[in-house]
C-alpha cells in the first residue's frame, strides 16, 4: 500500500484553526493533544517550545514529528526550535508575543466558546495613527467600536481603556484577545452595555524588559495614556467622559500599568481591572512609594472606584505570588477590591476570560 | 579595546523600520546594503533569501551575518533560511505572503516617500467580519475610511475594491501596501478624490495555488465579489453606487480576478486597475473565452471604462510576456487602456506605485 495513502487515512486530528491556509500540521487530535509536523531533512534537531519543549523526530522522507500533551482551549503562543534557534512556524499564523513576531495555536473549545465568531450583529476594529508629543513619533492604537456605532451619530460610549503585557503591543487584545467577538457575543446577549475599548501600545523607548521596568518608564506611560490617548479618543470618537464611563484594565505588564495610573488618577478611571499581575514583591523601591499612596488615599480610592478587579491565571501564574503579597496590603490597609481566580497560568486563554468576565461588571449604571 | 565597543562603532547601518522593537538587525546601510545577523550557533547554513540568496557566514560567537546588494526603495519579502528551512526571521515583522508569515523589509526612500507617514489627516481603516453565503464561511475585509468619514453622516464616497495577489490575503494592502498612507497623502494634497478602499480576502477553497487557477474560482470570486462584499458594504458604509463611482483593481492573482469580473461587469466598474497581470499565454483553456467576451463586447467595454489601467513592473516583471501578449490582443481588438511600466519587478514597491498612480486617475468627476 502506497505510504502517503496510509499517513492520509492513519490520523484523527483536524488542522488547528489558527494555521495558515492549506497547512496541514499542527493537527488537534480530539482529547486536545496536538500534532506537529515540519520539513527539515538537514536539520540535527527540532523542536516545539509550547512553554514545555517537545522533541521532534525524524522521518525517512525528513519530516519531523510530534504529538504534545493535552492542551488548554484557546490561544498559545509556540516557537518552532531548528537546531537551536527559535523561530516562527511557517505553518502558523503568527502574533506579536515574547518580542517577536511568534507563533500561536489556538486550541478548540470545550466550554460554550464565549470568543468564537457567531451569528450576531458585529462591530468593527478600527486601526489608528496618531501623533504623540510625550514620545515624538507617530503611535498606533486599535479601537473597538460595538455594532451600531456608525448608525447613530448622537450616541456617546463609555470606553475601556485595555492593555497588554511584555513583549506584546497594540495587536494583543485585538488579535491574541480577539476582544471585538468577545465583546460582540456580550452585547448581543445584554450581558455587557455597548462599549469602546481602546488597545493603545504600551511600549515606550528605553524599556529593555521588565528587568528594567520603574517608576520613570511608568510616568511616561500615565503621560501618554493622559495627555495623548485619552484626549485624542474623546475628540475623536462618541465617548462619555466621565470617570464612571472609563475603564482601565491590562494583562502583566499592562496590569502594572493600571496599579499605577488607574490608583493614582481613581476620579478619571472608576473602574479598573487588573489580570495576572501585582507590584513585584522583590522590588520594594517600585512597590514601595505605591502602596505609600494607596495608604494615604485610600477613602478616596474606595470611594471613587466602583470596580476595582484583581484576577489570576490560578496558583500557576507566574504572578501569584507577588499578586497575593499585594492583596495581602491591600487588605490590611482596607483597599476594597473584587478577585477572581480561573485556572491556566500566565496565558492569554485567562486573559480572555477575564476579558469577559470584566466587561460584564462595568458600566453597567 | 573591548570587542563589543568595537562592535558598536564599526557599522554604519541603522535598524531597518521593518524590525521588531529593540532589534538592532537588519541594519541597512546609507547604500541601501543591508546586513543580516543572526544567533545560531548550532546551525551547519543560515541563509537570507530576498529572491537571491545570500549565504551567511558564522563568527566565534555564533552569530551568522552577511551584506546584500544594494536593494531598492520600500518593502520587500524575505526569508531566513536555517538549515534548508525557509521560516521568518525573528528580528523583522512578519506578513502574510508567498503562502505564509513572512518576513519583510523596509528600505529608506530614495523618492519623496508618497507611502510615508506625515502630519497630515489621517484616516482609519477598519476591520470587519462578515459572513458569505457564497463560501458558507465567515470572511473578513479591511476597509480605508478616508479622514472625515466619520464626522459628516451625510457624504457618500466612491469605493475602490482592491485585491492582494496569490499566497496573500486582505491584510496585503492594509499592511505590505499602506494603501491607508498612500491615501491620507493624496487626499491631503487633493490629488485623489476622498474615497473608501476595501480590501477584500481573495482566497477561496479549493484553490491550489495559480497551477490550479481556473475559471471556475473566478466564478466564485465574481459571485463573493457581487452578491456578498459589494451589497454588504453598501448597506454598511456611506458610498455612491454607480458604476462612475466604483473601481476595482488588484495585483497578480488579483489583476486576473480584476481581469475577469471588471471585464464582464463594466456597468458596475467604471474603473478597472491590472497591476503586474495578464492573462497566462500559455492557457487559452482560461483565457481564449475572455478574449471572446471581450471582442463580442468591445464597444460596450470601451464605452463603460473611464479608465483601464494596465501596469507593469518593467521587463523584470514575471507577468510582463503574459501581459504584452495580452496588451497585443487588446490593441487587435481595439480595446483601449492606459498602460504605465516603473521598474521593480513583481514586487511590493511596484504595487505600491501603481495604487498611487491609479488612485489620482479615478473619481475624478
């Protein structure tokens, strides 16, 4: 029997969605395990790096091969390792994540697919440029705009404000998120009102990772959000602008973020959400002066903040520890806040139930 | 002297636009050279391929780097190639081309940088999900909304749809051909008529690459385009719906879709773009019927078409025989066209050329 009719009947696995066109491999078996497959007859090694790492071996023909454990369901950034070099599978769509441009599965639902593109009515991703004397240099922000948007032109939106973490910019929450179905299958339901949601880039010149992340690279983040982001959305677009209208949330990184300029700035930001993240335990000269102002402030944060919410990919993300020393003075300072834990990690399938989970608490007055 | 001071100082070269954050290479010298490097110390060859191939050499360290040849102004497709693997190069950012996440370059203007961002008005483009009875499948198009769209609720606009070619999809033009730049700048300078550009996905099942492009998915193409992209945007956008006020254009594969469902819709076109196509000469299963249609048509054609642009990357095109063939049949015919020829090749720099040339022809009334 013909060997290609054989290896075309002997597998269970459909291609994963997030392949690109006519790709074969990654396959999802039906218990979520995945297979992987890509040609490289000179190569000495080759791996897939899914946060665990997967050895491939070889075929007689030069295909490398692998079958994965079972994964979670949704989005995962992979790296396809060829003698030692990672790099983007070209067998996938790629997504800008870890600082390059890498790869992403994305992994069948076994929920009620909350993210999955529906019949309903859907709003559109607007891609805009826009100058920023705090950086000089043109700047790039994502908006969601919910369905109906363009229909009445007298209606005004409450707006969230969303970010995204290391590594990763304005395409995050728009692509990795996928927050248009999200907020698309949300607002046909009722469960959330008709929003905007603004994914600005985070990302500002001289930061070289967390490593280096401090108060200064902070500021100019509050400077840009303030003073360029803000001010251009509510000229720009049909958004209330009042501190209950506004929502500021992030994932990592962009939770940092939040902490800071959310806590400082409670009269223009009521609602705020922070996902998979907390001031780093170790670095008390960051964490310090901010716990230093919650103390001070903290009547006026509780009473200006109608949501403040604090979520955690479970005991598994790599932020637990630091997120809980953090609750842990919020609590003994009184700082009211609302926590959620949802299992998976540091990973962007908690970043979408949060996401979800979020937009259902604001606006809604 | 530290070898790493050294380092700093000995290249001239700035990192290309194109990189991703941080990365320091590729770096294009004032030539328009360009020197790759990369980290790969266990590879045995690392190779760059821009249409030629470069081959890398190693230093102590691991680091592979080489210099091209000079390369001319704007984007261009590349690969990095690790041991006989083509993948993307993690240093650039990626596009969707040749079938794949590419990577792509972006050389300096040596012209006066029509594409480039300025302190002009800008418009928006946006991103929006719909769903074909045609395909049975959600599909996805990106549409230019010219600045002011969204303060006039009144104004109609005139629509070109614009396609990508084959191994691209929608986000060719939107991304690789900053057909939003090039438009915020002619309209600024009131040399093209504000207008919508839609960006539609091209792609259909079944196709196999151009070996297997045949009448049968330009049907569907033509049907998608007609009974789905056009009523949709029509019912969603502001746009005119005459014919006068309707052009569609595209490159490669997309010049051929442009070919057959301009040709056969001129009531509904009055402006038809062919940017580096032809119909194949050495396929008169596909072509000899359009050639009939369009001799039992001709006064019709030329009456309808205001413009029938026809261009090409020079004689270094690969579409240039198949075209002049064609241009042959037009002249025997006398079908008329405006032909226009800038040196590049099949390649993004041409395109980009043409969308800026073809954009200050249309809507002229």
């Amino acid at each position: 029997m013909d060997k290609n009719i054989l290896n075309q009947y002997s597998v269970l696995g459909l291609p994963a969605s997030s392949n690109v066109r006519n790709a074969q491999y990654p396959q999802i078996l039906p218990d979520s395990r995945v297979i992987f497959k890509t040609k490289a007859p000179q190569a000495k090694q080759v791996q897939i790096d899914l946060g665990k790492k997967y050895d491939m071996e070889i075929d007689d023909e030069g295909f490398w091969t692998v079958t994965t454990d079972s994964i979670t369901e949704g989005f995962h950034y992979y790296s396809l390792v060829i003698d030692g070099v990672a790099v983007a599978d070209p067998a996938s769509e790629s997504f800008y994540g870890m600082g390059r441009m890498a790869s992403g599965i994305e992994i069948p639902f076994k929920g009620d697919g909350y993210y999955s593109i529906k019949d309903v009515p859907h709003g559109e991703i607007g891609m805009k440029h826009y100058y920023s004397k705090v950086t000089n240099s043109w700047r790039r922000f994502f908006i969601y705009m919910p369905p109906g948007y363009d229909k009445d032109s007298t209606k005004e939106y409450p707006t969230l404000y969303l970010l995204h973490g290391g590594g990763e910019d304005e395409r995050g929450w728009a692509n990795q998120g996928r927050t248009d179905l999200i907020l698309d299958n949300l607002i046909t339901e009722e469960k959330a009102s008709p929003m905007l949601v603004v994914m600005m880039d985070g990302n500002f010149p001289g930061r070289g990772g967390l490593a280096n992340f401090n108060e200064e690279v902070l500021k100019i983040f509050e400077n840009e959000l303030k003073n360029e982001v803000i001010p251009f959305v509510e000229n720009n677009y049909r958004t209330k602008s009042d501190g209950e209208s506004r929502a500021l949330a992030g994932l990592s990184m962009g939770g940092l973020q939040t902490l800071y300029a959310g806590i400082k700035n409670t009269d223009m930001f009521a609602n705020l959400g922070v996902f998979s993240s907390g001031w780093f335990a170790n670095k008390p000269d960051l964490s310090k002066p901010q716990y230093a102002f919650m103390e001070q402030n903290k009547e006026k944060i509780n009473s200006n903040l109608t949501h403040f919410f604090i979520s955690m990919g479970g005991k598994e993300d790599i932020a637990y520890e630091n997120c809980q020393v953090m609750l842990k003075k919020f609590d003994a300072m009184g700082i009211k806040y609302e926590y959620s834990e949802y299992p998976g990690g540091h990973s962007w399938p908690v970043w979408r139930h949060d996401l979800h989970k979020f937009a259902q608490l604001i606006f809604k007055n």
